[in-house]
C-alpha cells in the first residue's frame, strides 16, 4: 500500500528490529496474517514457499534489507537431512554438506529465491529455525542481517536476551517437582526431596503443604537436625538425597489472595549442573551485573547468606550430600559489588551488614577452623569432612581405585562400595584418598595432578588469597558503613567471637597484615618470582607452577614488586594461544593411558582463572597485558562458537586452534550437547565473555567481529604503529 506522496507503507515486518529477542522476532503476529490476507501460498520445494499476489504490485527487493519467507518444519528437515552429515543436530565445521540452501526472497512475494551459504549462515539458520519451531511457529520471515550478524554481537546478544534467563533456576512449590530431580540421584527410588533447617520453621510448613495440595509430586519433606550437621549424618541420608531449602520470601498468591512463600531466584552453571554453586555463581554474577541483572546477585547473595545462617556455610551446592563441603569464599567482593549498584536504595545498609555478618561466620567457623586452619603455618586449607565414597559421583569413577580392595576382601565391586560406606571393612589407606579426594572437590578445581593426594594438606594460594581479600574487605566495611563497630547478633555469633561480641576494622587489618607476612613466608618463591601451595604435612613449598598465583593480584595480597615479577616470569609460562592454561606442561607431568588428562591442568583454561587474572593485572596497572589475554580468551570462545553451531561451553583447550571446545578430560565438556541452537551456554564462560568484552577496545572488538587471530592483530596494529613513529620522524626531522 502506499502513502498519498508516493511512498510505499511499511509493514510491521520491515518495522521489525532484526536483532530482536526471539520471543519478539518470532511473535504470534509479526505481519505474516497480512500477508496470508493478501497472498495465496504455494508450497515450491522443501526449502521456500512461493507466494502468488492477488494483486499487481512493485517489489523492488534491492531497495529493501533482504529478507526471506520460509517453511518452519519443511525447511529445517531439509537442511538437516543435507547438512547435518554426522547427525548431531549441529551443523558445523566437522559436517560435510554444500553448506548452501536457497530461500525465497520476501520481496519477490517468494518468487525469486537467494542462497544462503557458508557454514556460520548455514549455522544461523538452524539456530533460527529451531527457535521459531520452539515458539510453534509454521512461517517465519528471517532477515538476512540476523543470518550475517556479527558473531560478537550475536553472542553478546544470546548472552543477554537467552542464556541469563534459561540459566536462572527458583525453589519452592510451583517448580518443586522439576528443581527437585537430581541427575546424580543413583538410588532405587528417586523423588522429589527438599531438608529443611530448623531455623526456618515457616519453610517446613509451607513444603507440607505443598506435599499434602499436590500428592502427585511426591515430595518428601525432612527435617534437618537440631544441631551440628556430622559427617555420619550426611552418610546416613546418601540413600535420601535432596535439595536444601533455600531464602524464601512472602508475597500475595494471586490466585488465592493469601499470603505465601516464594522462592528467590539464582543462576545454575549450566549443563548437568543445576543447583546453586558457590564460586560458580560469584563468577556468574560479574557477567549479571554488568547486564544490569541486580536483582538476581542480590538474590543470590542473600541465598549464601541463607545458607551460612542454617548450614554454616557456603555450600559446594544446594543437596543434602553437599552438606560438609564449601566451595572457594568470594561472599564479600559479591556483596560490595551488589551494594555498589543498590547504594541508594532502601535497605541496601541493612543488606550489606547481615552480608558482612554472614561472612563474619564463616570466616571463623569453617576457614579458621580446624581442620581447615593449620596453626602452625597460620594459614588455611581446603579440608572438609566426610565418609565414604562422595555419593554425587558414580561410583565407577573411582573403578581403579576401589577394585583393587575389593578383591582384597572377596567381594564384588558393589559389595565392596556398600560394605566400605557402611563402615564393615575398613580400610586406612582409601580413608586418606578420600580425605584428599574430598578437598581437591572443595576447592572447585576438581580435578588436577596440582592437588591430588595431598590437597587436603595445602596451604593454596587461591584460598589465602582469598581469604586475604575477605580480610580487607570486612576492615574497608566495618570501618567505612558501619562507624568502626559492627555489633554480632547471637545468630551469627560463633565459638571464635562469642564473647568479643563487637568486631572493629583494626582488627581485620592486623589480620590481613599478618596474613600477607605469612604468605610470603610461605608461599613465595623469590628465586621463581612467583606464589605456590605449601604442604602442611611435609613442611615444604610445592613446585606445581598454577595459574592460581594470579589470584594474588587479584586480591591486592601482591606487593608491587611481586607483581612486576609475576608479570615478567610467571605469565609467560601460562600464556597460550586462547589466554591463560590451568598450569603448565612441565608441572602436570607425563600424561598415557595409566595418567590421563586432569580438566584443571595443562593444557585447559578455564573463565574464572582469565577474569582473575584479568582483574589482578588491571589493579596492577598491567592494562595492555589484561587486553591482550582477554583478546586471546575472547577470539577462542568466539571462534567455537562461530565454526560449532554457537556452542559456548565449560572448559577450553587453549593450546588448540581449530576445536578448543573439544577436550580430553574425565568429565567431558558440559554445554556442547546442543541441539539445533544454544539454549544456556555455560555460565562462567557467559560472564567472562561480557567481562572481557569490557576490557577489549573498540578496535579489538572490530579485530574479533571478524575473527582475527591475536598474532594477526598484534602484527598489524605494531605495523601501523611503527609507520607512525617513523612518520613523525620523518616530519621532526
């Protein structure tokens, strides 16, 4: 139709943004009924739609962005069937089609067809096909630029407007029986469980009824005890494993009018992992906040401070057989972070103080306290405390280690797991494995030859950092929020401060001060010019060269010249063609068959070492050295997820050009069983993409948009520069 002056009216179609969220693009109504109005449809082939005009118009499809009219159903069976040739539901650089496919053209009413070619198009239209079938749709208009969008921006995009909200996860009634099921649930009678503390009385009420208004569900609600949570407690309910009971808050249910519970939302990792994590979400959290998603952070910080108050601590994960175990500590850098951005709102004091409380607690009670405290060195260790074999991991994971005593004692592999949990055969040598075992889990990087064996008697680097950070933290809150007194309430109070019931920033000075001598003493290598662990049993400083030195700056615990010296010696051992690997080749050792591949060694990277690191060199003022790492990080995830059908997945090796996202470790790679379109990503890897993307400059982000490799890109812009300086030579002369 047009316009009095000539000019044509544009339809909604054209009116569309192409870079629309796809519950926006793909809308029930995004003008195809017109067009149904106005044209009759013809099915031409499997792959396009022919459109007949009832009556004589003008279609100049050059004047016009390109668009294309296509069969939902019909045309991703076809490019499927030609493309997909190992039958993955991913169409990528491994398949071997014509990575080409004609489409009819919208405004030639689909007439004339144009093809779309090349593996990242071919790709695209996978991806947007299987999001419109989602959504039920039979038609779709696609823009050609949502087909040709840059891949940094369509990452950044997927990133934003689907992986957040896909990854987000709430516990109570209305999801219990989704939320509830528990892949590592191995038992005979699986079923949805919630434990519920005694401290929250009201949460038991609520889940009963809930049990009782839907028995379909089968939920089974539990009491946890009144009192210390034991390591033979948690053993003695492996056979009834469930989730914990999380922060809650009242609201109106708007169908009965009556007041009620819900849950506070949070982000899960990703992959088989879905449950509230530790360090996960304080990684997840830097990529949130930046999308300005407060609200969740603040959720999930209110979730820690939940589980601090009732358990004791920050839990590996919300499930009953977590219960013993922490994960690294980063409350206190979330919560500043959260406040930041609420500062002016109502509550937001109140929110950062049982914050810092919460902190305040587990300081005490779980990282100064043994066994994780070594009073000797005055220093800290992961070390939580357990029986048996960890229930969340098959069994079978440890085949080689337990079939030897089985047969020690006559008995089948299962008799033996069975007769060992249940404390009938006991055996010394696999209690100290497990010990190890269970530590190296607490630390979050499970698993690596750095820890193995021994990581219940380190003194880390990255856990007294950490705590360092903790330290300073809680001196910079108490002193700046709260006038230098910060009083403890009896439900945050421990055995360390039940007395001393008011806490003062000199104190939590002192503490940093002496805890940076210690490290020094300890862990720092002046002849490397680097950090290491140390083994509190052997009293020795260990040789495994890990990225997690870094953490140092990260935490400010490094002095200037320290860090000068891990600039200069340490990051050149760790720098690798996709940014910085776990630890070094010569550390890790001979890998073969009898020494397989760790997932924290060499040769992986993993998100949260980069942004550490990245964070470290910045505070530092090692700027150009933090743009550089982040380039290489970036162009690899990039990169995957341009040539792997948008796959953004757990882990990297960062060693590899063609197929980083391709690894050999024990655990897989969580997030590269996509299926037709990435759905979730993987959260820290989400986060790390957005904060990276912070770090890079505008002409990086060019250089990235068109998948220029770092050598490329540096070899290029010192060119330019060195034209410039002998340019300006030149004129000075």
């Amino acid at each position: 139709m047009s316009l009095p002056d000539g000019r044509r009216r544009s339809s909604s179609i054209e009116r569309r943004d192409p870079y629309a969220s796809p519950e926006v693009y793909y809308a029930k109504d995004h003008g195809m009924s017109s067009l149904v109005r106005n044209r009759i449809w013809v099915t031409k082939s499997p792959a396009q739609i022919e459109i007949v005009n009832r009556r004589r118009a003008s279609h100049d499809e050059y004047s016009q962005p390109q668009k294309f009219i296509v069969n939902v159903q019909a045309t991703l069976e076809d490019l499927l069937d030609r493309e997909d040739t190992d039958k993955n539901h991913q169409i990528t650089i491994d398949d071997n089609g014509p990575k080409v496919i004609s489409l009819g053209t919208l405004g030639s009413a689909g007439y004339k067809s144009k093809d779309v070619r090349g593996n990242y198009l071919i790709g695209n239209l996978l991806q947007e096909l299987t999001l419109a079938n989602d959504l039920g749709r039979k038609n779709v208009v696609i823009d050609l630029a949502r087909l040709t969008e840059n891949p940094v921006s369509r990452l950044s995009r997927f990133i934003k407007d689907t992986f957040w909200d896909n990854l987000t996860r709430v516990i109570d009634g209305s999801v219990i029986e989704r939320v509830g099921k528990d892949p590592k649930d191995r038992t005979g009678n699986p079923r949805p469980r919630i434990y519920v503390p005694r401290g929250a009385p009201e949460q038991f009420e609520y889940y009963t009824q809930v049990a009782e208004v839907r028995p379909e569900v089968g939920l089974d609600v539990q009491w946890l005890p009144d009192g210390p949570i034991t390591p033979e407690y948690v053993r003695s309910i492996n056979e009834k494993p469930g989730l914990l009971a999380l922060e809650m808050e009242k609201c109106i249910d708007p169908q009965t009018g009556l007041e009620t519970l819900r849950g506070l939302p949070f982000v899960v990792p990703g992959g088989r992992f879905n449950e509230l994590y530790g360090w996960d979400s304080y990684m997840t959290s830097l990529g949130l906040l930046n999308h300005g998603r407060i609200d969740m952070c603040k959720s999930m910080v209110r979730n820690f401070c939940f589980c601090i108050k009732h358990y004791g601590k920050i839990l590996n994960a919300n499930r009953s057989y977590y219960l013993c175990r922490s994960q690294p500590p980063f409350l206190t850098d979330m919560a500043l972070r959260v406040y930041e951005k609420i500062k002016h709102d109502p509550g937001a004091e109140e929110f950062l103080r049982t914050s810092v409380l919460a902190a305040i607690k587990e300081y005490y009670s779980v990282w100064m306290a043994e066994p994780r405290y070594d009073a000797v060195t005055g220093l800290s260790r992961y070390h939580p405390e357990g029986l048996g074999v960890p229930p969340e991991t098959e069994a079978s994971h440890f085949l080689h280690i337990l079939t030897p005593y089985a047969k020690k004692h006559n008995m089948t592999f299962e008799e033996f797991v069975q007769a060992y949990n249940s404390d009938q055969v006991h055996e010394p040598d696999l209690d100290e494995y497990f010990r190890h075992d269970r530590a190296v889990r607490e630390s979050g990087h499970d698993t690596s030859y750095r820890l193995e064996h021994v990581a219940a008697d380190l003194a880390t680097v990255d856990l007294n950092s950490l705590l360092y950070k903790y330290e300073t933290d809680i001196a910079h809150i108490i002193h700046e929020h709260f006038g230098d007194k910060l009083v403890i309430p009896p439900e945050f109070q421990t055995n360390e401060n039940r007395l001393d019931r008011m806490e003062s920033s000199s104190t939590w000075d002192r503490r940093a001060k002496r805890r940076k001598l210690l490290m020094d003493k300890y862990l720092w290598s002046e002849e490397k010019g680097m950090f290491f662990d140390y083994d509190t049993a052997k009293r020795v400083r260990t040789s495994y060269e890990s990225v997690t030195t870094f953490w140092t700056m990260w935490a400010g615990v490094a002095s200037p010249k320290q860090a000068a010296s891990l600039v200069l010696r340490a990051l050149p051992k760790f720098e690798c063609f996709g940014g910085l690997v776990s630890g070094t080749e010569r550390s890790r050792g001979k890998i073969d068959v009898d020494r397989p591949n760790r997932q924290w060694d060499y040769p992986f990277g993993w998100a949260p070492q980069q942004m550490l690191a990245w964070g470290g060199l910045q505070k530092y003022g090692y700027h150009e050295e933090a743009r550089t790492l982040a380039y290489k990080w970036l162009y690899m995830v990039i990169k995957a997820f341009n040539d792997f059908n948008g796959v953004v997945v757990e882990k990297y090796n960062v060693t590899k050009e063609l197929d980083p996202h391709k690894v050999d470790a024990e655990y897989g790679n969580q997030g590269s069983d996509i299926k037709g379109v990435p759905r979730e990503g993987f959260g820290w890897v989400n986060a790390s993409y957005v904060v990276g993307m912070q770090i890079v400059n505008a002409h990086m982000k060019r250089a990235l948009g068109t998948l220029t490799p770092w050598d490329t890109f540096y070899q290029a812009t010192k060119m330019h520069i060195d034209d410039e300086i002998i340019s300006e030579a030149v004129e000075f002369e």
